[in-house]
C-alpha cells in the first residue's frame, strides 16, 4: 500500500502542508528550553524485550524508528531490558527516559508524558477457526462467546469489547492460547496483531483451518519520564522526527521491512486514540 492510498489519494502538497503546520504547532506549544537542554546527548530507553520489536542486539522495528529520529541530531540512543512492570517503573523513577509502545491512558495513570505523535499503531486481532464463526460480523461476533487473552490486558474493561458478555479467560504469558483454539477450548484468542502474525509465520499456522482479523488499531506511544530535565526537548524532537518520517514515505518502508503490517495514516493524521480497521 502507498503512502498515498493509505491517505486516500491525498495530494502529497497538502500531506506536505498538513505536517509542516503540525511541527509550527509544536514548536509554538512547546515550553522553551534553556540553551543547555537545546541538543541532549542522549535518550536511554527501557523496554521489554520484543522479537522484531526490541531486540536483544539493539535491532528491531523500535530501535530503528527511535534511531532515525534522534541519532542524525547527534542524540545518542542506549537501552536496557527489562519486563513491563519495571520498565515502567524505571521511566517513571527517572532511571530512564522513555519507554515504547505504551497506549496514552496508561502513561497518564502512570504519570508519564506522551508526544503528540504516536510511536506506531498497535492492532488488535482476533483469532478463531473459520467453522466456529463462518458469518464472521466484527466485534459483535463475540458475544456469548468463550475468549482467551494473556493476562494484563483485560481487553474486557476499556476497549470496543467493553461490555460484551463474554465468557473470557485470562492466561498467563507462557501459556499456550493457540493450543486452547485448536483443541476447541475456547472460541477465539485476542491478542496484539504483530504477535499474532508473527506467531503465524513462526509456527507455519494453518490458514485454511485459522483466520485472523484485525478488531482496532490503538495509538502507542514512546512515553518520557517526567523527571529528566531534557524530557520536552526530546519529546520536541520525536514529533518533528516522527513527521518527518512519515512525510518521506520512510515510516511506512520501516513497517514493510519489519513485516508489521495494517500501516494506517490515520493514525498520525486523525485525533482520537481508536482507529477502526479499514476495510480492505
């Protein structure tokens, strides 16, 4: 897909226009910094460890994005891995700067600040054999129905599943939800679009027997402590970087080579923290 279809054919000048009064936007609503804040040396990121995401040897779709934005300013990127409780834990202390794809209710209860612009657009999928629902009908489908997650999510409380009567079960990360499908002990697993397509292509998932569908897309963002002193300044510094990114067409070639699939231009070009999936 283009950068231009996934704007729905909208001329590149516009596009051009639209970002160039988002980083006036930015630079006028932004508290100044002092000269010594101007160029950080540095952005230390904590992160769980996410395959094609976060890497242990500093590679992945993250990593790159942060790089590009904040290396050819002469900001150096440094990391530790740690799991999300303490990850966040570690941003929120101080220990760290950032940490990434963290949705913007949860940084807010957890103190954190978010940029403007989010980090990526986490989609969230559902999986099931085809005979269970043969007239699949989105979201609604699930009713009545018996749903497995892992546990953390609670996809039932503040998502467009809020409020459907499902009979869910949270399991723990080490457990085996594909098994459960496959077995008939639950109707569906939900669970994060990148996992689940990387799970599929990891373990050569049968997709005449599997479908997986996306259900929405939520706006992740790389979520800044509010304790270092050069936090707005490197916030500035991603929402100018993130534009730029996206204007180039460099943001959707980094999904296409990290094989992260659903890019959608609406989620750094509309307001609202929801996206629903397009229908392609």
């Amino acid at each position: 897909m283009s950068l231009k279809c996934g704007l729905h054919a909208m001329p590149y000048r516009i596009l051009f226009r639209l970002f160039l009064g988002l980083l006036v936007a930015f630079s006028a609503q932004r508290p100044e910094v002092s000269a010594a804040e101007e160029l950080p040396s540095g952005i230390h990121i904590a992160t769980p460890v996410w395959e094609g995401q976060t890497q242990h040897d500093g590679t992945g779709f993250f990593f790159e994005m942060i790089r590009k934005i904040y290396e050819p300013r002469g900001i150096r990127v440094t990391w530790e891995f740690a799991n999300w409780d303490r990850s966040l834990d570690l941003v929120k202390k101080g220990y760290a700067d950032a940490m990434p794809s963290v949705w913007r209710e949860d940084a807010d209860a957890a103190g954190l600040k978010t940029p403007r612009l989010p980090l990526y657009l986490e989609y969230t999928a559902a999986v099931f054999k085809k005979s269970t629902f043969p007239a699949w009908e989105g979201v609604a489908s699930l009713q009545g129905r018996s749903v497995v997650w892992f546990k953390g999510y609670d996809y039932h409380l503040r998502t467009p599943l809020a409020g459907l009567s499902m009979k869910w079960m949270e399991i723990p990360s080490e457990g085996k939800p594909w098994r459960m499908l496959a077995a008939d002990r639950a109707d569906a697993l939900i669970d994060a679009r990148i996992d689940v397509d990387r799970y599929v292509e990891e373990n050569l998932v049968d997709l005449a027997v599997f479908q997986v569908v996306p259900l929405w897309g939520q706006k992740a963002y790389l979520a800044f402590s509010d304790k270092g002193p050069a936090t707005d300044r490197l916030m500035r510094i991603f929402d100018e970087g993130m534009a730029e990114l996206f204007v180039s067409g460099e943001l959707e070639k980094l999904h296409d080579q990290w094989a992260v699939q659903g890019f959608d231009a609406r989620a750094w070009t509309e307001s609202g923290e929801i996206i629903a999936p397009l229908s392609r």
